[in-house]
C-alpha cells in the first residue's frame, strides 16, 4: 500500500513553479488543463474502487507524491484518518490538491478544492491520482520509487523548479 521509508542519501527536490512548460517530461501534455475529468473514475477503476472503498490509503499514497516525500504515505494516511474523525479531514485533502494544482498550474474546476473534498471525496482522490500518473509521478511506488524510476530512465521529475538536477 504504502512505500517504504526514505533512504538517507534520497535526493530532495523543490517545489515547482507554475510555469512548467519548458520541462522535458517522458509525456507533453498540455499545460494548465487537467489530463481527466473529476467524474472519468472508469479511466482507472482499481483506483476508484480504492478511493471509494478505503480513502485513507489513496490519500496517502497522493500526498507522498505531492509533498516531495516530505511526508510519508502513512503519516498522511494517519493524519486523514484522525481529522476525518472530527470532521476536518477536508482539510487536508483540500490543501494537498491546492498544492498538487500548483505544481502543475491547474485550474481549480469544476468547483473550488474544499467542494471537492467535502462532496466528492472518491472522485477528486481518484482525479488527483491519475493526475500524477498521467504526468510521470506513480503514486503507488512511493517519493523514493518514482525518483529511482525517474534516474533510471533519464527522465526529469514532473515536480522539481526548472534548472534544478538531481
């Protein structure tokens, strides 16, 4: 489910900046649109399923991705089950897709994030999850899994500032 803890010597990379379009990514798609609708969940079912069924786990699983490694999978996982308890687990969804629409200059549609969050969890989960998958970042390797895919095939980083190396 979730990756493994980062290594010591796991390069660290910074955030993005909202113009990407210079960026040699293995895909070019088009800049500041979203790849898939918040509604597409039958484009990758076992991730709507996922997202449907257990929340906690996709959420994790995006927001290693989106921080940068700077939070693991299951910190995340823990954080979103404890505010859901109170009722405040939008939140954090809410400020992860904030951060995850920066890092790729994304429009936020069709409503505004914390709408998404409250009213459509699965949905915007499972959005936010083929978003990093469509742009190079598979959520489910984990930060440390995708900068080792990354170096292996030569690839620069979806979420890294331009100019910036490994």
């Amino acid at each position: 489910m979730c990756a493994n803890k980062h290594g010591a010597n796991q390069p660290i990379f910074t955030p993005a900046s909202p113009t990407l379009q210079d960026q040699p990514y293995a895909k070019q798609l088009p800049q500041g649109l979203w790849t898939t609708g918040l509604c597409d969940c039958c484009d990758d079912p076992f991730i709507c399923l996922q997202a449907s069924v257990c929340p906690c786990i996709t959420f994790g699983q995006n927001s290693e991705i989106i921080n940068r490694g700077t939070t693991t999978c299951l910190r995340s996982t823990m954080i979103h089950i404890a505010m859901g308890v109170v009722l405040c687990g939008w939140l954090y969804g809410c400020a992860n897709r904030s951060r995850l629409r920066e890092h790729f200059a994304l429009p936020e549609e069709p409503c505004p994030d914390y709408c998404t969050h409250i009213f459509c969890l699965p949905w915007a989960l499972s959005q936010e999850h083929r978003e990093l998958k469509n742009r190079d970042a598979d959520p489910s390797l984990g930060w440390q899994g995708n900068v080792e895919k990354w170096s292996k095939e030569k690839t620069t980083p979806p979420i890294v500032v331009p100019g910036m190396t490994r």
